[in-house]
C-alpha cells in the first residue's frame, strides 16, 4: 500500500475517532420547564423539566425551595425519559420558588442548573 494511501485511511479513522467521541461527551441540557424561568404562575401541581437527552432516574432530581425553607416533592420520569416530573407534595403557597435540578445520562456525567419562578 502506498504511503499516501496509509496516510489517508489513518485520517479517516482520526476524524471517525474524534467524532465518536464528540458523540459520548453530549451531556444533559434543560430545554424547556413548566413552569418556566422567571415565570409568574398560579400554584402549579406539577413541575415539568423537559432535558435534551434520557435521564438515569436513579441519579437524576429536583428540588423546590422557598428562602430558607425546602418543599418536600415527588419526582417521576415520563416513558419518553427526558421529562421529569416533580410533585410538591403540598400546595405551593404565594411567593418565590427556586428549582436546583440535577441530571444524569448514559455518559454518566451530572449536569446541574437552577431556575425561579414565582407564585402569585
């Protein structure tokens, strides 16, 4: 084989390399919740965070707080695997709330991110 030839099928199989490992570094992203950032709302029953990629349940939350004060929550994950679902166990009462969520995915990375919102 000539060395021109070797020298092309090695940058191929560089490139090739380098993309599957672009591929596993993804990592989760919020892209949307509801409700949303800076948001005004009547209490919600339900949080909805939405990521860009399936969740590992087991290594994956979130937290509802007021200042000074954690709401106890229920989290469940929808059969699509990036939607996860928080229940306050107690009605929201008026005020500001802020959701501290993290997330982990196949790459076993944890992503985590803050988001408020208020009840009117």
């Amino acid at each position: 084989m000539k060395m021109s030839k070797m020298l092309g099928l090695a940058a191929v199989a560089g490139a090739a390399a380098m993309l599957a490992a672009t591929g596993a570094q993804a990592h989760a992203k919020l892209v949307s919740s509801n409700p949303g950032a800076n948001a005004t709302v009547a209490a919600p029953k339900q949080l909805v965070l939405k990521f860009s990629e399936k969740l590992q349940p087991k290594f994956s939350g979130a937290d509802v707080a007021m200042p000074g004060m954690v709401t106890p929550a229920k989290v469940s994950f929808a059969k699509d695997g990036k939607t996860m679902i928080v229940q306050p166990t107690a009605a929201l009462m008026a005020g500001a709330y802020t959701v501290k969520w993290h997330a982990v995915t196949a790459d076993t990375h944890r992503m985590q991110g803050t988001y408020s919102f208020t009840v009117r």
